[in-house]
C-alpha cells in the first residue's frame, strides 16, 4: 500500500465556534483533516459517516456530556485515539476519563504546544 495516503482524519466535538476554528486551524497546519461537530447528536452523524484516527472530545456539550459518546467510539471506531478537552481540569474528570477510555485529556485554555504534545503522546 502507498504510504502517501490521506491526511489522518481528526473530528473535534465542541460546543465553542472559536474552539473549533482554532483547534482545526492548528490541526490543518499540522497536516491533519479536521472536521468539527458542535453537539452530541451531530459528533455521532461524523462517526456514523466516517472513520477517524483520532477525535477532540469536549467533556460539556448542549446535549450532554462527551462521557456519553465514549462507549460509542470505543465500539464503532476502537482503532481512533481519544482525547478529552474541557475548563474543568480537575482530577476527577481527568479520572473519569481515563477510566472510560479516552487516551489523553487537555485542559482548557489549551496551547498549541499541549495539542502537539497530545498528538505526539498518543501517536496520530
């Protein structure tokens, strides 16, 4: 197989417009495809759709909680490398997470350097 392949897909699931444009601006110039969903519902249409290798999980979202779409991702796409982003920083959600099966979890206000070093750490 080519090893030039796609660029690695990564979905960003997070309620703040300027998250989203930030974070996938960053991923673009990284040489990543983002694709950002603003909502629990429309994160589950992206992984229904398509694969990723990777996906920027916020943990409070309109709808719910990105703990809910854990399960999900972890079934349907088990290969994608999860990484939690959320203001409460805290160790219980760090915990959680981990507990659930994110990969990585990143709080907010993130830099360009704690995405890069997420990305390095799980190896997208």
């Amino acid at each position: 197989m080519n090893k030039i392949t796609l660029a690695k897909r990564v979905l960003i699931i997070d309620d703040e417009a300027d998250i989203c444009l930030l974070l996938s601006g960053l991923l673009r110039r990284l040489g990543y495809q983002p694709t950002c969903a603003h909502f629990i519902e429309e994160g589950r249409q992206c992984l229904n759709a398509q694969k990723f290798d990777a996906i920027f999980l916020d943990l409070n979202l309109p709808d719910g909680l990105g703990f809910d779409l854990l399960p999900l991702i972890k079934e349907d796409q088990n290969e994608a490398k999860i990484i939690m982003i959320s203001a409460f920083d805290g160790q219980a959600e760090r915990r959680r997470a981990t507990e659930q099966g994110a990969d990585y979890f990143i709080g907010k206000p993130f830099t360009r350097r704690s995405v890069e070093t997420a990305l390095q750490t799980i190896q997208v």
